[in-house]
C-alpha cells in the first residue's frame, strides 16, 4: 500500500509529519519517507525512520544513499540510546562490510512497549517471525492449551522490563532542554512525587506546543533504547518484509 505524502501547510505541523513518517515506514514505503526527510530537518525523526532508511539503502532506491549520510552525521552528533547502533547500520548499508548482527523483523515500537512496561511484566520475542509477546500473551497462550516453551533459546528471546525508570529520565532530561523556563518549572513541580507521570500529562495537555515536541521527543528516546537492547542481544530491526537471517 501507498502512503499519501503530506502536502501544503502540512509540511510545518510535526504530528502530522511524524504520523506520515510512521505510516511510510509501517508500509515500507520508502520512496515517500525519503521525499518527506529531505525536505525536513531529519533530526526529530532519527530512530522513527532508521530502520526503513537501512533498507532502502541497502536496495539503492533513488535518493536513500544522500538520506542516509545525512542521518549518519545527525545521529553521530546526538548520540542518544542506539544512535550509534543505527549509525552503524546505515554505514554497512552504504559501504559494507555486512552487518554483524542477525537480522530480525521486529517492530522496535512493540519491544519498546515492553521493555517500558511499568509493572515489569516483561515477555518474548519469537525468533521465528520477530513477534513481540507481552506476558499475558505468553500466559493465555498457556492457558488455550498452546504453551510458549521459553527454555527454547533458539526460538525465544526473553524481554525483561526496565519499569517505569527509562520513561522518568526522559521527563527529566526533556525538562533541562526547554528553553521556557516558566514551563520547565511546572513540569519539574509535576514530576516531584507520585503520581509523576499523570501530572506531567496534565501540564502537557494545557499546552499544545509542549505536548507536540515532547510526544517527538519520547518516542525517538523509546525507540532508541529498543534499537540499543536488541543489538546488545546479537540482533538488528529490518522490516517486517524482508527475510530472517538465522
């Protein structure tokens, strides 16, 4: 399926920028994503993108190589949780040799979800098809009579939570880049207790701009540190298109 690029006044609005992105890179349609990304500042959308930009270098589609040095230079000078990991990728993309990691079509939003899991629920990916199993789909799988053999290395990776202490440093770090310090205040005062992570929405809510670059922000630093656990474990995230290298 074809995404519909954004058109006009659309360009300046960067929900609807990302949502295109998402929607490009879901589809595997590469050729939108690269249109978009060149006539943008590539710098919100690093981690969004990455895994999509790999392939599409890889496969020399029109434009992906020029892309992809440009994301190379954004990312080596941000260095955020796997920056470097999506850096290197690209760079086995543009010039080899190939990468060292496994190949696994895994959705880096998916592992995101649960390596953020506050309740520390944890779960798996299949190694077969790069599924991601949360906890209570291993336990119903269980429970219907289908188990989910997880002593099975070689058909299982186990995902372990890393609670709620990932997802509090990036409303941490978030606040010290604001420049309003009126807004920085009210999101520190927020943050200070329990109940951190209702209150720091409710302040976001009341402002649209806020809520915007944060939404950005988050989900660039989630994805990231799904890229970096799934290097650390031996793999790398190609679309979910392309074939399993075992």
């Amino acid at each position: 399926m074809r995404v519909r690029p954004v058109l006009g006044e659309t360009r300046s609005v960067p929900d609807e920028i990302r949502r295109t992105l998402r929607a490009a890179a879901h589809c595997g349609d590469a050729t939108v994503m690269i249109d978009l990304l060149n006539e943008i500042d590539v710098h919100p959308y690093l981690q969004l993108t990455g895994t999509t930009l790999v392939a599409a270098t890889a496969d020399r589609v029109s434009g992906a190589d020029v892309l992809a040095g440009r994301c190379q230079t954004a990312l080596q000078a941000r260095c955020w949780d796997g920056d470097l990991d999506l850096h290197a990728d690209l760079g086995a993309a543009l010039t080899g040799p190939p990468p060292e990691l496994q190949s696994l079509p895994t959705a880096l939003d998916d592992l995101a979800q649960l390596l953020d899991n506050a309740h520390g629920e944890g779960g798996a990916i299949n190694l077969a098809d790069g599924t991601v199993w949360p906890r209570p789909a291993i336990e119903y799988s269980d429970e219907i009579g289908e188990p989910v053999d997880l002593d099975d290395s070689h058909r299982w990776l186990i995902v372990h939570s890393q609670g709620a202490e990932p997802a509090f440093q990036d409303m941490v770090t978030f606040i010290d880049l604001l420049d309003d310090r009126t807004a920085a205040e009210k999101l520190s005062s927020a943050i200070d207790g329990r109940g951190a992570f209702r209150r720091f929405r409710r302040v976001l809510d009341a402002h649209d701009e806020l809520h915007t670059r944060w939404s950005g922000y988050a989900e660039e630093r989630r994805l990231g540190r799904a890229r970096a656990w799934l290097a650390r474990a031996g793999y790398r995230p190609v679309p979910e298109n392309l074939p399993t290298v075992l």
